[in-house]
C-alpha cells in the first residue's frame, strides 16, 4: 500500500498493523483526536505506519460481526498533522478503509461487506469517493466495489 | 479534539477525508439502522455475479495465504499441497480438468495436493498464470520454503544420518 506525499509528489509505502499495548505511548488524544485505549473494549485497533519506520499516521476502529459476514469501522483518524489543507500525505484514510476490506474479504471471501455510520453532514462524501451505498444510517461496501477498493490500493 | 472543534476547523471533506466519526444514535435508532442494513445487504448480495464470487473466494485465499506466510509460527497442516486443494475447491475444477489445463501430470498434481512431491518453480509459475496473477508464483515458493525451514530445523533424523559423513568437527565454543 501507499500514500503520497504531497510536497514531493512521492509514493510513500505504508503498512497496517494490529494496535499492541505500548503503542498507546504514542496514542494521544492532540495526536489522534479520541480516547482510543477506552475502544480496546469493544473494538480491534489497527495502526498505520510508515514501511520503514514505526511511526503511527492512522488508526482505525474495527468491530466484526460475523453472523452478517461484516466489518464496522467504528471510528477512523488520522494523525493531526494530515488533516486539512496543510496536510502531509495523501490516502491514509483510503488505505485504512481498505484494509478493512481486505480483512472482510479473508473473513467472509465473496459475501464480505464493510459498513461505517458516519454523522450525516458528512456521509455523502463516503458514497461520492468509496463509491458506498446508503442503506439508513448506514454506509456500506459490498460485490464488485468492495473488491474494487481493495484492488484500487493495492493491497 | 473534540469532534465539535473538529467540525469547527475543518470543511465536511477535509473530515471525510481523514476520518470517520460515528454518528450519535439512540438504543432504538441503532436498532432500526442495523435492520436497514441488514436489509440492504441482503439485496445487495442477491446481485453478485458469479464471476465476482470466483474473485472473492480468490482473494479469501490469498489474503489467508498472506495472513500465513507473516507468521512466525509453523502450521503442518498449512502444506502447499492444503493450499492447492483449495485453490482446485475455489475454482470449481476436478483434478483431471485443472491438470490439463496447467499442462502437467494428473498423478503429479495428486502428489503435490497429497504432498508427496515437492513442486518446482514451473509449477507455481503455471498456478500465478492459471490464477491470472491473483495467486503470485512467489506465495507458493514462500509457502513452500516455509516447510523446508520448518523441516531442516526441527528434523533430527537427517542430522543423526549425515553425522557419519562428518569426520572432523570445530570445538565445542564456551
């Protein structure tokens, strides 16, 4: 997976890992806007981090519900320097969203889906770039799109 | 900070394109989105084509190849020979019918799937080919080192036999 940089115009590889407990050092609400040790309870946590350098860029949320062979994110950040219009790389959330995919897929092979339920002011930009399809509440991904989305970044 | 500053700094799209923050719902609201949902993905999944199927179960099978060769940890029942059975389930081919198309022996491909032969670079380049590159030729040679590594350090019955050919040794380093 990659990113780019938006400086130098670069690809920049990437890679998702699971959370693991030290790196809550590193985790903090200026960096990462939540509290992301409370969702531990109920939510797997991944990181994104640079190939060759373990400093976290992303984080994501995950909860599985395998009875609906669904994947949740449940929340999504990236790092505070990568927001807005000054930001530094390109394409963290992307990657996350579809390594979320990808972690459907190797769960629930073609029936995978992956759903968010995002605050409504917002949910229309998650259907115009990921290409989701409204369904109440709810966004979602699913079939051709969702296999899309995992080729699109190459995972 | 907080999802409200969050909403004050930032445009709608800058928020979309750096998070996803969860929309606050009641007990009942939740319930009602996850039947929407569920709804929806039942319908949705009644559209899929068959070719899209094949995909997914392909993917599945990579993506859990994948998951495998990261690990440290040596699973005998994860051989190359499981993988390829697999792969001949996901597709939907009987053996005589997969080994004419990948141009070798029907008792050659009973002795990879039953592990009884070890495969050669041909073959796996043959099965990225068939796979249409979904499967690269460098998985299966991984997954087959995997098992070599896992037998030359843990076999004893080979280093009892090839002692006889050692005739001289280094000291034993404190």
């Amino acid at each position: 997976m990659i990113i780019i940089e938006i400086a130098g115009k670069r690809s920049v590889p990437v890679i998702v890992e699971r959370v693991e407990k030290a790196d809550f050092r590193n985790i903090t609400k200026s960096r990462f806007s939540f509290r992301w040790e409370e969702l531990t309870k109920v939510a797997e946590l991944y990181k994104l981090v640079f190939a060759d350098k373990p400093i976290i860029i992303g984080l994501m949320a995950l909860i599985d519900f395998p009875s609906e062979c669904r994947i949740e994110i449940k929340l999504l950040a990236s790092s505070v320097e990568n927001v807005g219009k000054g930001k530094q790389y390109e394409g963290i959330a992307g990657c996350l969203i579809a390594y979320a995919a990808k972690k459907s897929i190797e769960n629930y092979s073609s029936l995978a889906s992956i759903s968010l339920m995002p605050k409504t002011e917002i949910r229309q930009h998650y259907i115009k770039k990921y290409n989701m399809k409204p369904a109440g509440q709810h966004v979602f991904l699913e079939g051709g799109a969702l296999l899309n989305l995992v080729n699109i970044y190459d995972i | 900070m907080s999802v409200r500053k969050i909403f004050e700094k930032y445009t709608n799209e800058e928020i979309a394109h750096a998070f996803i923050i969860p929309a606050k719902l009641t007990l009942k609201q939740q319930k009602e989105a996850d039947r929407e949902l569920a709804e929806a993905l039942k319908k949705s999944r009644l559209s899929l084509t068959d070719e899209q199927r094949l995909y997914g179960d392909l993917l599945q099978l990579r993506f859990q190849l994948e998951t495998y060769l990261k690990q440290d940890h040596f699973d005998p029942t994860l051989t190359f020979g499981h993988f390829l059975n697999r792969y001949l389930k996901v597709i939907n081919k009987k053996k005589k019918e997969f080994a004419e198309e990948i141009q070798i022996h029907e008792t050659l491909l009973s002795h990879l799937i039953n592990d009884r032969r070890e495969p050669n670079e041909n073959i796996m380049v043959r099965l990225e080919l068939h796979s249409n590159n979904v499967i690269p030729a460098v998985y299966w040679y991984k997954l087959a080192e995997k098992e070599k590594e896992h037998h030359i350090k843990t076999d004893s019955a080979i280093r009892k036999r090839e002692s006889q050919f050692i005739s001289g040794r280094l000291p034993a380093f404190a």
